[in-house]
C-alpha cells in the first residue's frame, strides 16, 4: 500500500475521492492509502478460498463477497478486505451507492510481505471494534497456514490454525470448513520469494 501526501481527509471527502477514482484506496486514521496489486499465489488463494465459500453458501442467509466490497470500521477507518462475509441481511452505509458495508460476520485476509503486520497488528485491532464481526481469518501465501480468530462471550478472541493440506478449520459464525487443500489447490510453494505483495 502507499499513500498520497500527508494530509487527512473527513468521511465524506474519501468517499468522493474514491468514488471517482479508477483504483481502490483505504483510509487509515484519515489518511488515504492506495492498494497496491497482488501476485499471482494471492490471487490464486483468494479466489479458491472464496469459490469454496460461495459453493458452501448456496442455500444459506450468507452473501461471500470479493475484495471490491468496501467495509466501513469507522468515520477515519475504511477497508477492502480479500473476502467478506455477511450472514442475515447486509447493512450498507447509504442508499444510493451500495458500495460500504456495515457488518461483515466474517473477514478474510490473505497475508502478504508487505502488509502481513497490518493484516495482524492495526488492521486486527480495528477489525475487532466491528460489533457483527465474529470470525477473522489470516491465510499465508508463503508456507501453509491458515489462522482462525473467533470472538468469545467475553470479547477475547481465540485463536485455531492449521498447517497442513490435509486439515480444515470450521467456520461457525458462517456454518462453512476451510480445506486447506482446497484453499491451497493450485499454489505452488517452489522459489517462494518474501518480499511478494
């Protein structure tokens, strides 16, 4: 990610920009931070990851959505998450875009180099002021890996991961599985290179 100049921008003025812009920004504290691109074992992970939850959300109150979905933390935070997850009815932020989400149950990140202590850190901690948010799930693209946070009835969250092509992980707040295998189907972990974003 990169941001422009220093400078912080209200609500609405974000929204304006990123509306008449042709690329995706964030906003960070009031900063507006460019999303950069992703390598192909990302994309290849994201779209496996969310082919398996929409084939497991047909039937269901649940609508998988792709990182073009905007989800909103706060007045100063505003995020793009890899894949979203609403079950029941979806809470938009106005009536005429229909671009802003207001309570994502689950979130999905697919980690890379460059933002991994964001995805893990910052990103996490506002995450976790979401009061739908139930479920947050990390995915390596560099090793096998797939980490499970689970909001508790005392607001802690508990953490399950796997590191294996044969293990799973259950999503509760969604009634779907990871298969690790599945998420990982055509990802090849040859010449892994660390700084890939």
């Amino acid at each position: 990610m990169s941001s422009l100049p220093k400078q912080r921008f209200t609500e609405e003025e974000y929204l304006a920009f990123e509306r008449a812009s042709s690329e995706k920004h964030e906003l960070i504290d009031g900063e507006i931070v460019a999303m950069t691109g992703a390598s192909e074992r990302h994309n290849l992970i994201m779209a496996s990851t969310l082919g398996s939850l929409l084939g497991q959300s047909r039937k269901k109150p649940c609508k998988v959505y792709p990182s073009d979905m905007r989800v909103r933390i706060s007045r100063r935070q505003y995020a793009y998450p890899d894949i979203t997850v609403v079950c029941g009815a979806s809470v938009l932020a106005d009536d005429d875009y229909h671009d802003t989400l207001l309570n994502p149950t689950l979130i999905i990140e697919v980690l890379s180099p460059s933002t991994e202590g964001y995805d893990r850190g910052d990103k996490f901690t506002l995450y976790r002021t979401i009061p739908s948010l139930q479920e947050y799930v990390l995915i390596a693209q560099n090793r096998i890996q797939i980490e499970r946070f689970v909001r508790q009835p005392d607001g802690q969250w508990l953490l399950a991961d796997i590191k294996s092509l044969d293990s799973s992980l259950e999503l509760n707040s969604i009634g779907c599985t990871l298969l690790a295998g599945d998420v990982y189907e055509q990802v090849s972990f040859e010449n892994v290179v660390d700084d890939e974003t």
